[in-house]
C-alpha cells in the first residue's frame, strides 16, 4: 500500500498578522502658538485621565507621537495624526507601572 504524504501547514512563507487597531480616544490639547499643542487629558471610554507629564514626543510626516504619564500613574502613548483628509488621536500604547493597583 502506498501511503500519500499530505500538505503541511508549513509553507516557509512568515504569515501576515494584521496590527490590532488602535483606539480612537478624545483629547483635550494645551493651545500654544499652534493648534492642538499638547494633550491636557483625554477620555478612555467615560473615563477621564489627565496628563501629569510629557515624557517624550516624536514626530513622523504624518503624526505627532506623545509619551505620557497620567494621573492613574501609568504610561500611555498618543498619536495625533493630522492631515488634510483626516485628523484623529488614538491611544497606541499603555503599560502599568509596577506596584499600582
């Protein structure tokens, strides 16, 4: 009896894993000499967190990328994208600081 090999699931080829989307959150900015400055706070679901500092920000052609520290303790990373088609912010990141709750 001749046995067929059958197809693996193993093709070499890496598979494409889409990106998680990220939330589309509100935010309030400080208005300096430009619009929409920086972020004052912002809104996870009902939920208000304010901005206690600006840890880092960076920018790409499109966006304005901010590292914050809210009043919860922990780390969040905004993205502002600003273009003539669109303009949105959404939370791209967080991490819980060690020992809160």
């Amino acid at each position: 009896m001749h046995k067929h090999s059958r197809p693996t699931a193993r093709s070499g080829k890496l598979k494409q894993v889409p990106r998680p989307a990220a939330f589309t959150i509100r935010v309030e900015c400080y208005a300096g000499y430009k619009a929409d400055e920086k972020p004052r706070c912002f809104w996870l679901a009902e939920r208000r967190y304010e901005v206690q500092e600006i840890l880092d920000q960076w920018y790409s052609p499109e966006d304005t990328w901010f590292r914050v520290r809210a009043n919860d303790g922990n780390l969040y990373i905004l993205r502002h994208r600003l273009t003539a088609q669109e303009e949105r912010w959404t939370l791209e990141s967080f991490r819980k600081e060690a020992g809160r709750g």
